[in-house]
C-alpha cells in the first residue's frame, strides 16, 4: 500500500484540480462529500502521519483514530509537538524536524503485528471517548471555580492584571 503524505485542504485543492482536468470543467466537492472521502481516507490507511512543528492537527489525529477498522487498525504516527500527544500515548510520538526519526517510525508502523496496533488502537479510542469536548468542558470550569481570576494575570507580587470580581461574582468568594 503506497504512503501519501498531504494537507487534507491541499489534498481537496488536487481533487477538484484533477477533476477539472479530466472534464475540462470544475468540481466543487461539497462539505458532506468531503468528510466521506475523508473519512474514508483515514479508514483505508495503514499509517497516519500527523506531524504539525507546533501545536494543532489535534482534531485530525483524533479523527484518524475513530475512523479506524478496530479489528484491523493503522497506525498513528504523531508529532511530539501537537497537543494530543499527552492524551494519544500510543500513538508513536515523534519530532517532525528529525527525518530519520519520523521515517524509523513509518517502519515500525507499517510491520507492527495486529495484535499491537488493535492494543494500542483500543487504548486511544477508550482514551478519545473519556477525554471528549464535554470532559474538557467540565475540567476547565472546575479549575476555574477554584481559582481567583487575577492570579492568572497577575505576575509575582504585581498588581498589574484583570479583577473580574466585579463581573463574575462567584469568583471574588473562592481564594
């Protein structure tokens, strides 16, 4: 199975080219058809290369897990900079600027015996469904339930921030 590595957005920019090639007209792929042929896409790839050089492609990589077959999934491959990576352990976490690093990787991917890539696949798709938008939700309004405003403003013992005591009441009760 060949490896294509590309931008999901320059990828649909190469569809419609290539179709309006063959037909000599246009084709606009519509949002729907779009995730379908991704979707597909992701499902049909033995590796999923995700290497942003900063944080982003969180979404992606998380997509490429769901899309999996979990009896016989792919592999993902995963910068060490994007920020799922705490959450998508199992992925084989790499730095996109070492070459060799990133190509090691593809290796392991592509020979891992099913039985690996099916336990690591399990552990992510456990892993994305606990850790969803509402988990998310909830954490980050309990952490800011228990801390004041300022303190994340605020510098040492500096002054200088935002006191949202007056706006959001219920944080000017809680130290």
């Amino acid at each position: 199975m060949p490896i294509f590595v590309m931008s999901s957005k320059r990828f649909r920019a190469r569809l419609m080219e290539s179709s309006a090639t063959l037909t000599g007209r246009p084709c606009a792929i519509s949002t729907g058809e779009w995730r379908e042929t991704l979707a597909a896409l992701y499902r049909g790839s033995q590796v999923g290369l995700v290497t942003p050089l900063r944080d982003g492609m969180n979404l992606v990589a998380k997509e490429y897990v769901a899309a999996q077959d979990e009896e016989n999934p792919g592999v993902l491959i995963l910068s060490r900079f994007a920020g799922a990576a705490e959450d998508l352990e199992e992925a084989l976490i790499v730095n996109p600027y070492d070459a060799d690093e990133v190509a090691q990787a593809m290796q392991t991917a592509i020979h891992m015996p099913q039985a690996e890539r099916i336990r690591r696949h399990s552990a992510l798709m456990a892993r994305i469904r606990e850790r969803d938008a509402r988990n998310w939700m909830e954490q980050f309004l309990g952490m800011l339930a228990n801390k004041r405003p300022e303190s994340a403003f605020c510098h040492g013992n500096s002054k200088i921030g935002l006191h949202l005591d007056a706006r959001f009441p219920s944080f000017g009760s809680n130290s």
